[in-house]
C-alpha cells in the first residue's frame, strides 16, 4: 500500500474483517499433569478454533483477504488464523463508552497492511 498524498491523523475509517477480544491466557490452574507449555498449546488451539469459525462466515473474497494478509507468528504454536490475527491487529480500545470493558483488536482488509514490508 502507497499514499499518492498526505493522510491526516484521525479517525480509521474502514470496516475490520475481525474484532476479537484481546485473549489472556489462564495459567493460573493448569489441570493435573500439565505443564505451562501444554497449557499454552491448548488455550491456542482453542483460539484457532473460534478463528476458524468466525473466518468461515465470512464471504470468500474476505477470506481469501484474511489469509493473505502477513503471517510472522508461523513457527510459535499458533495455528495460520491465529499467526495472521496476531500480526495484523490494531488495539481497539474500547468499543462502548461504559467503563469496564476490555481491550479488543481488529484486522482490517487494507489498514493492517500499514507498516508492512
């Protein structure tokens, strides 16, 4: 992507492919046996499951832009949704003005390929 013009600072105005909550991972109370690397494996293929879900009920031409937005995460444990969620989100946040509400983050079809090589 290459501006043809100055772009003022504002207000990002494009419709996002995703909104996903920022995930923390619970290693508070791993279940008998486990260790911290299992537990962190787990809670990221379930992350990849719900990925698979939401990106599943997108149109095809959003799903095939997701999928080749940049992927640095390919060799973490991530699965491929959640490597390309992870390099391509912008902080949201806050969604509604109430307090108390988490962080969340987007990736969008054009905007998260800003700041790419």
């Amino acid at each position: 992507m290459f501006a043809t013009h100055d772009i003022k600072f504002g207000i990002f105005s494009e419709r996002p492919l995703t909104v996903t909550p920022a995930a923390g991972l619970f290693l508070d109370q791993l279940p008998k046996g486990y260790n911290i690397k299992q537990a962190i494996q787990d809670q990221l293929d379930e992350i990849e499951k719900d990925l698979e879900k939401l990106v599943g009920m997108m149109s095809d031409e959003d799903q095939m832009a997701y999928r080749d937005l940049k992927n640095d995460h390919k060799h973490d444990g991530s699965g491929p949704l959640l490597s390309i969620e992870r390099t391509n989100r912008y902080g949201v946040a806050r969604l509604r003005e109430s307090p108390g509400v988490g962080s969340y983050g987007a990736v969008c079809k054009l905007g998260s390929r800003i700041n790419h090589r």
